[in-house]
C-alpha cells in the first residue's frame, strides 16, 4: 500500500493528443498532427511542475487536455488515482472542483459582456454553493485573496490592466478552491514588473492553500522561480525531466542546455557561450523518423544515427532524459546500464 | 438603483447613436408614429369618441357596437356618428358629439356623386387625401396599412431571428456533421421560389378562411423562406466565439452546454445582430407591399400600402391623389426606417472614424 501522501494528484501515461489533418471535402484523415505524443509525468500534492518549450511544442495542449478541454487520443490522466480520461461532461464536473485552469490572456478568457461580479459568482453558481447572499460573500473574499479593491465588483473586463485581468482569472480558477491549477503561460502576456507580482501571488496561494500547479511557460527564468520540478518538451514529447536545481545545474539534453544559454543576463559584461541549434522546428504533422532534435543538435550524427528513436530513461533518480546519441554526450554510459 | 444597467461597451454605443441626429430623429419619428398607432382608433374613426346624451356619457370608441336607437334614432344597426353630430347641431340641444380628428374609418365606402368612385381631397367631407376607388378615406387606408405592415414586420422579425439565431447558433456551436449536412439542408431549401409557394398555398386556402387566419398564414409562408440569412451570421459567430478562452475557462469551471450557448456565446454574437434589423424591417414592408400590389399579400378588405398602389397606377389620370399619397407615405415609411437602420450600423462599427454623420 502506497503511503497517502506519496500518491501522486496527478498522473499522466503514455497521453497522446493527435489532431486529423483534413485534405479535401470528402477525404478521411490521413495524416495526424502529434500534438502531444506519448508524455508521462505525475504531479504530487502542493507541487509545483514547470513545463518549458518553444511554441508549437504541444505545453499548451497538453494542459488543456488535462482538463479535459481536449479529448485526448490514448492515454490515461489520473486525478487522485481516478481515471479522468474518458469521462461525460456531467461525470467530469466534480472532478471541475478541483481542477483549474488559468490562462495566457485574460483579455481572452474573460467573458467581456459580464461584470467581474458575474464572472466570479459563475463558479458558485454551477456547483450550486450557498443562496445569493452567500455567493456574493464569497466573491468579496475572493477579491481580497486576490488584491483587488471591492469596487471592481460591478466593473467590466476591459476596465482593468493587464495584471489585474490576471488577477481576476487566478481568483475565478481559485474560487472553489481546487488541488491542482494548470497555469497556462499565465504571465507571458504581461510587463516584466508585473509578471513578478503575479508570480507571487501565485506563490501566496500555493503556500495558504496548498494547491499543486502545472506551471506552463516558455520562459525558463519564471520558471526556476516558480517550479520544484521543470519539464523541457519538444515537439509534443517530454526529453528531459528533473527537479529545478538538478536541471538547471545539470542539464543533459542538448536541447535544454539551448534554452538554458538562452536566458538573457541582466549584466552587458558578462559573455555567454550560445548553444545554437541548427534549423527551425520540424512541423509535428510529418516530423522526422526517429529522434526529432537530433538532425538540429550541436552534436552531428549521420542520418542513420539520426534516424533511430531515442530512449526515455531516468539517468538518476528523478531525472528523466531523452537518451540518443544526439541529445546526450556520451549517450553510452547509461545505455549500458538498461 | 436603476433598473436596466447597460454595459459601458453599450452604453458607448447607445451614446454614439443619439449622435447621429439623422438615424436618432427618425428612430424616435419612427417611435411616435408607432406609439401613436396603438391609439389610432381615437384619432382616425367612424366612432365618436365621446358622445354626451340625455345627461349621459358615452365612449363608444373601444368595446360594443351601440345602436342607433341608443340615441333615438330609430335604427338597430350601428350608430352614425357622422349623422348624430349633423342632427344634435340642427336640434340645437345639450347633446354634443365629439369625433375624430378624421372621422371615417378604413372600412365604411362613402359615395360621391351618387356612385363608388374616388374623391378627390376636400377638408369639407373630411377626406384629407380623397377615396379610393371604393370611396374609403385615402388617410385612414394608409394610416391603418401602415399599421399592419409595421407591426407584421415586427412580427416577421422576431420569428425570424428566433429560428435563424436558434438553428445558426446550434451548427456552429456543434459544428461537424450537423453542421455539414445543415449547411447543405438550407442550401436546398433557399433554392425553393417563394413567389410560387405563395400563389400555390393561397389558391389552396378556401375563401372561408377569416382574414386574420390568412394575415397568419401569408406571416407563416414569409418567415418559412426567410429565417435562412439569420443563419450564417450566427453560424460564424458562434464558430469565432467557441474558439476563445472565456469559453473553454467556462467549461472548465463545469458550465452545462445550454449555459455557455445562453450566457456566454448568445450576448457576444447578438449584437452585431441588431445592425441587421432595421433593414430586415425595410425588407418586409417591401416585401408584403410588392405581394399586396400583386394581389398575393394581405388579404382584402386588409388596409394596405401595396392594395393603395395598385389602386393609384390603375387610375393614374382620373385618381392621381391615390398613387402620390401611397407613394410619399411608402418613401418616408422607408427611409425613416433606413436612416435608423444606417445610424445603428454607424454606431456599431467598431472603426469609428467614417464619413457619414
């Protein structure tokens, strides 16, 4: 028997999300583009894990097919050791308790016909929680959590800045109070001095309420200071795995040591050896057999090399790489052992 | 606390419109001459609207037909008032009527020279605009045809919208193979010439059918071959809506599908709607006009602009007063309503600068 507190909140297997490529009116899809391709990872309790790659990566649509906005194609998500994958829409909404969302833009997600009163009584109002009186207390505390002042209640969307349309959509994902609260990208559209404080805010929560977040971004310094793991994917697949400190002082995958030389350092003086890749992302609709960065990585492999999958394994403990004799220098030493 | 709070995005819109001083008069023109046309029996009618007889009161306006032995008359029919104001002003006694401003209504022939032949206008006979061929008073035809048209366009409107909005919210929301076939069902159906439909179901209908039964059966045959431009206009909406995040952050939270139809998508695809319905308003005045001048629109003896028109160009020479007072009517009918149609569109344009004002 596992031990409570071991059990993760949130596991994720072998999860693939493909989407049918249309061609012509009649015509079957044939083709598929790989969105999300075979990830696993699981989440514990009051943890946060950072989610890091380029655009077109599949981070946004793993999250939103976490929460079911999605369907995914195979795979399983576990919530609390039950299987979420294949729920109704009806058998999904307690799950919608304790499984929140927050998003890029808010200018986006919030409805901009309804006051923030509206947007923030909606939670309440679809579980059925407390008379109108009651709602509207829980708004108002919800508004304090969140630092905004209790006049926005009859205010629109667009009457706020930026960090404040955020901060309503943390308190609309905050308000029934879930375990697990997948951020997507939900400082990228903000100014540098805001994102700071969104980010704490973020944190605030965490510590009062124990929430775990999917921390999904494409900025590797809002992540280490947000994240107790971090994972790096790359078109639609996970190649590394590792806590913070581990994959920001040991980076394996030459893929993540780009985007580690890639934060830029607040000091003109300091020169930084680049790691650049070759090319552009492949398209996940035809990607390329075998390993997908191994015709971009530094190091050069022939196309026979280059042509052979890669292997997804745990180099140390909790330290998951995408082993291939292009992703990793010296791939040998820990093929050897499996 | 008011009660109809408007979103400032709306607000700013409403604001914008009263601006627009051309499309902002002519709504509220277009507002009284309805309003006014709920009251239309005090002002145009072959009832007085207060009789004073024997020391007694009488409104005869709304309610039951009075008798003429009512008033001494010695007829068990209706009253003519007409004849009761000449009798008690040649009596000379207390009794008093008081009539309408134009005292015939849009039934009742009244001769001239002995025969039923148009009159021309004479404020003596209190035909302000003459007879028509059948010696009816030309205002009260037109006031009361104005009346049914209008108030059958708002009726064609609402139907209307409500099945377009109904059937292009649902295929875009659903999308897919719903919306595929759909698509194609109402392609085929658009096909369908509605002129044809129209002559084919009234020459089936039998001459016992009341009137106001034909009135809903011509409403019924109209909004049947019309609800289909609704439909594309919603239809994208609802695809563009589906996409954005305030959707998906609803259905995280665990909104039903009716709930993010009617709360979330509806509000935001409907007002570009509202551009639209002055316009559908014009389409149907036109419409049932063009029918009734073809003799397939409002059934007769229905008070109607197309009827007056047809009457006007059959007697162009001997009748002119008929086609000019049907013409002019018809025009400020129509541009009042499309000067409305053009502010709306003004206001709601999210470019703001242009040239109109």
């Amino acid at each position: 028997m596992p031990q409570s507190d071991c059990t993760p909140l949130l596991e994720v297997e072998n999860l693939k999300v493909h989407f049918p490529v249309k061609e012509g009116v009649f015509a079957r899809a044939k083709r598929f583009c790989k969105a999300v391709d075979d990830v696993s990872f699981s989440i514990k309790p009051g943890e946060t894990l950072g989610l890091v790659g380029e655009s077109g990566c599949g981070k946004s649509t793993l999250g939103k097919a976490i929460c079911r906005l999605l369907q995914p194609t195979a795979g399983s998500i576990r919530f609390e050791g039950e299987s979420i994958e294949s729920l109704s829409k009806s058998q999904m909404r307690p799950f919608r308790r304790d499984l929140q969302i927050i998003f890029q833009d808010p200018a986006e997600s919030l409805n901009a016909r309804h006051t923030v009163g509206q947007i923030l009584e909606e939670p309440f109002i679809i579980h059925k929680i407390g008379d109108a009186q009651e709602r509207i207390r829980r708004v108002r505390a919800l508004l304090d959590k969140v630092g905004l002042p209790q006049s926005s209640l009859e205010k629109y969307p667009f009457e706020f800045s930026g960090g404040q349309r955020q901060r309503i959509g943390i308190a609309r994902a905050i308000a029934l109070e879930p375990k697990l609260i997948v951020c997507d990208e939900p400082v990228s559209a903000l100014d540098v001095s805001v994102q700071s404080q969104i980010l704490n805010l973020l944190m605030d929560l965490q510590r009062d309420m124990g929430i775990s977040y999917l921390f999904i971004a494409h900025d590797l310094s809002v992540v280490r200071v947000i994240s107790d793991r971090v994972g790096v994917m790359y078109l639609g697949k996970f190649v590394e795995l590792a806590d913070g400190d581990e994959l920001f002082a040991n980076p394996m995958h030459e893929y993540t040591k780009a985007l580690i030389s890639a934060i830029p350092v607040p000091d003109p003086t300091v020169r930084k050896d680049r790691v650049v890749l070759r090319g552009d992302v492949p398209s996940p609709i035809d990607p390329p057999p075998g390993c997908a960065f191994a015709r971009r990585s530094p190091i050069e492999v022939s196309e026979d090399v280059a042509s052979q999958p890669g292997e997804y394994i745990e180099v140390s403990p909790g330290h998951w790489v995408e082993v291939h004799p292009a992703t990793v220098a010296n791939h040998e030493r820990f093929l050897v052992r499996s | 606390m008011r009660l109809f709070k408007f979103n400032p995005l709306t607000a700013k819109k409403v604001a914008r419109f009263k601006q627009i001083r051309r499309g902002y008069y002519s709504f509220l023109a277009i507002l009284a001459l309805v309003a006014f046309s709920f009251f239309a029996e005090l002002f145009i009618n072959s009832r007085a609207i207060v009789v004073s007889y024997e020391g007694e009161l009488y409104f005869p306006t709304y309610g039951a037909v009075i008798p003429g032995d009512t008033f001494g008359l010695g007829y068990s029919y209706e009253t003519n008032y007409r004849e009761l104001k000449e009798r008690f002003e040649e009596e000379g006694s207390d009794n008093w009527v008081l009539l309408p401003i134009i005292p015939y209504n849009p039934y009742e022939n009244n001769e001239y020279e002995g025969v039923f032949k148009p009159a021309p206008p004479s404020f003596s006979e209190g035909h302000w605009l003459g007879t028509d061929t059948t010696g009816r008073d030309i205002v009260a035809r037109l006031f009361y045809g104005f009346r049914i048209a209008i108030f059958f366009s708002f009726a064609f409107l609402i139907l209307t919208y409500l099945i377009g909005i109904a059937i292009g919210c649902l295929m875009g929301y659903f999308g897919g193979l719903f919306d595929l076939i759909g698509q194609r069902l109402i392609e085929i159906w658009s096909n369908l010439p509605f002129l044809y439909v129209v002559i084919i179901v009234f020459s089936v209908v039998p001459s016992s059918v009341p009137v106001s039964a034909r009135i809903i059966i011509l409403l019924t045959v109209m909004v049947m071959f019309s609800w289909m431009g609704m439909t594309y206009y919603m239809r994208t909406g609802a695809y563009k809506e589906k996409a954005r995040d305030y959707v998906a952050a609803a259905e995280a939270i665990g909104a039903s599908t009716t709930r993010v139809i009617f709360r979330h998508i509806l509000p935001n695809t409907l007002a570009t709607l509202v551009t639209f319905m002055p316009f559908t308003i014009v389409g149907a005045i036109t419409a049932v006009t063009a029918l009734d001048y073809l003799g397939f629109g409002l059934p007769p003896p229905t008070p109607s602009l197309g009827e007056l028109l047809k009457q006007g160009t059959d007697n162009l020479t001997t009748a002119p007063w008929i086609v000019v007072s049907s013409f002019f009517t018809l025009v400020t009918i129509l541009t009042l309503v499309a000067f409305v149609g053009e502010a709306i569109r003004e206001a709601f344009d999210p470019k703001k600068f242009t040239v109109y004002r």
